[in-house]
C-alpha cells in the first residue's frame, strides 16, 4: 500500500513540475534580457533533475516526459 501511494505521489510531482516547466520555457522563450534568461535556464535545469527524480521513484526510467 505505500509502494502505490509513493508511486501515485511520485507521478503527480512529475505533473506538476512538468506544467512548471512549460511555464517556465514560455517565459524563456520571451525573455530579452541575458541575466533573467541564465537564471531562467537555470531553473529549469533544476526543475528537471527533480523531475527526473520523482520519476525514478514512480518506476520510470529517469526521463519523464519531454518537457
């Protein structure tokens, strides 16, 4: 029973990072200015890793979704 409580929370972090990602390359994508760009691109950088991190723990290979 915790294996799939893990597992189903685990798969709903990856969601909602997932959405915050989108979010946060839609706001990349219109940012001019180099520094919010480097610190946006930064975020993302971790916003992935804990991702790919909830998604190992859901039984995944690491890699969740494309975002």
């Amino acid at each position: 029973m915790v294996a799939t409580g893990l597992r189903l929370s685990s798969l709903r972090h990856v969601d909602l990072l997932n959405a915050f990602i989108r979010t946060t390359e839609d706001a990349l994508d219109l940012q001019p200015d180099p520094f919010m760009r480097d610190s946006l691109g930064d975020l993302l950088g971790t916003l992935r890793a804990e991702r790919d991190a909830y998604a190992r723990m859901a039984g995944g290979d690491g890699r969740a979704g494309t975002a």
